[in-house]
C-alpha cells in the first residue's frame, strides 16, 4: 500500500492544531482581549470560527497572525497601516525587527511563533541572534527562562499541546547540550567537584542544564545525572569520589509533606556534604532546612554560595 506523504504530513498537523479562546491570544500577545475585539470587528484582522454555542475560537494561523501584528504594532506600525499588508509583508518586517532589534517581549513572540509552528528554522535565527547580540548566559537568563514562564502560564491555561511544549524544550535542550560539551577551558588549582540531578519524578532538565554548563565553565569538575534519579542511588558515587557539592533542583508540584520526606532523604544521603537546592518548590514552600543545605533563586546566588563555602 502506497502511503501519500503529504497527507501523513496534513494529517500530523490537523491533529496538532489547537483551537485558542480570545483569552488565550491575550495570553500569548499581552493584547487585552477588549483591544482584540475592537480590532476584530474595525479591521477584521481575525476570522474566528464560533461554537454552537456562538463562542469565538481561533485556530494557530489566527495566532500566529495576532502575534505577529502585536510585534509590529509594538514597533510603532499602527494597526491601520498593518492591515493594508499582505500574509508576506508583515512576516518579512517581523523578521527585519528580530534582526535589528533586542526587544525582549518581541524575541519570546518569535519564540512562541516557532513552537506553534514547530519550526526550527524561526526558532534558530531568533535564537542565534540573541546570541551574538547578547551572549550565550545572557539568552538564557533573559529570553529563555522568560519565555518559559510565558509557556508555563500557556500550559496551565491549556493554549498549548505536549508535542508544541516538547518540541521547543528539546531545541533548547541540545543548544545547551552543545554549549556543554564545547567548553574546553583548563580546571582551576581548587577546582571543586559536583553532582547533579534531579530527583525522582523531576524531568524538566533545561535549569539543571544551565546550571551544569555554568558549573564548568567556571572551571569545576561535574558530574551530571540527568533527570528522575532515585536520591538514593546518589550515595555510591558521594563514597567514591570526593564531592563537593549536591546540585538538585525541585520544580514540579509536590505537597509539603512528600517534599519534605525528599528532603530528609537527601540529607541522610548527602551525609554532611553541602547540597544546592533551587526550583520553584523549594523557593516558594518555606520550612527548616539542615544546616549543610543552601538555597538558591538565581546565578547570582549559586555563584555566591560557592564563592563562600569555597573560602
């Protein structure tokens, strides 16, 4: 039997194609949902589709096209003017503006672009350029992690699908990956030594990642375990080798009680050796932690931290 790889392929995207409330273009654009109307009705920039029920729903060119005038409408263009080009125009004068410009807001809009569209091709150029324009540890701190908060909010709210989620956390997670694996520079005379992973049932890597790729390039010895390792298999490699630091991170929902039994878990594994702790369970729940535990909510503070213990 002869299969049509294009039908397979027109097949793949209507199954991953969402359909968006007026709410969520809010969500992704920051364009007020009063605004949008207006915009919808004066210059029908948007073509919804209604529900038996006679609710808008917008599909993923709706989205990508709102997205995109929001960029341009951001940059001065006025609506009026906006709607007199064509489907082409405004894609070429979005794609001028990411290349001459460090507008944060408009970079995660080509982010959010690229993952509706699961292309890496836009997610690449906006990537590079924020790159060269603003460093490598600059991207992430300041376009990465803020894009991902904006999907966070997108994944709660249920505007966005797994495979949308899936495909742009696996491009970062190679750009990372290369970045780890290129660094070349020489260990320093007291070079320290950590373990990294995340505990069972963590599997967003991307934080522990940078946090590796920072670790070495500092000039530190790492040993890195991925994700949704059991804390207690930890323990053999802390009596082989002489470990400096425990990097963990705990990110998804967990109650008190459950996080609270990991935590005196990793401290009977950790046997007195300084752990670092981050992710946003542990910097939102507040409770005692043993004294060889350290908290930390950003670079700045990791960097600290092992600035001091070290001296």
């Amino acid at each position: 039997m002869i299969i049509c790889l294009g039908a397979l392929i027109h097949h793949f995207f209507c199954l991953v194609m969402s359909s968006y409330s007026i709410k969520d273009l809010e969500g992704f654009t920051g364009i007020k949902a009063h605004t949008l109307r207006i915009w919808e009705k004066r210059y029908h920039v948007l073509k919804p589709q209604r529900t038996s029920t006679n609710i808008r729903t917008y599909d993923d060119e709706d989205l990508k096209r709102i997205l995109n005038i929001s960029i341009l409408n951001r940059h001065g263009y006025r609506i009026s003017d906006i709607i007199k080009l064509s489907e082409k125009e405004i894609c070429e004068k979005v794609m001028q503006l990411s290349q001459r410009c460090a507008d944060t807001h408009s970079q995660i809009e080509n982010l959010l672009i690229a993952m509706i569209e699961m292309n890496e091709e836009i997610f690449h150029q906006s990537f590079n350029q924020s790159v060269l324009k603003s460093g490598f540890e600059d991207t992430f701190r300041y376009l990465i992690f803020p894009f991902f908060e904006r999907v966070g909010l997108l994944w709660q709210s249920g505007s966005i699908t797994p495979a949308q989620e899936h495909f742009v956390s696996n491009l970062i997670r190679q750009k990372l990956i290369v970045a780890i694996d290129s660094i070349i520079s020489p260990r320093k005379p007291d070079a320290l030594h950590f373990v990294l992973f995340l505990p069972e049932g963590e599997w967003h890597e991307i934080g522990l990642l940078f946090t590796h790729y920072l670790i070495k390039k500092w000039g530190h010895y790492t040993l890195y375990f991925g994700a949704n390792l059991p804390i207690e298999t930890i323990q053999p490699v802390l009596e082989k080798f002489e470990i400096s630091f425990m990097v963990t991170q705990f990110i998804n929902g967990i109650c008190s009680n459950d996080l609270n039994r990991q935590i005196q878990k990793l401290a009977e594994v950790s046997q007195g050796k300084k752990v670092l702790l981050s992710g946003a369970q542990i910097i939102q729940k507040q409770f005692d932690m043993p004294n060889h535990f350290y908290i930390y909510e950003d670079i700045d503070e990791l960097r600290e931290i092992i600035d001091i213990q070290r001296a």
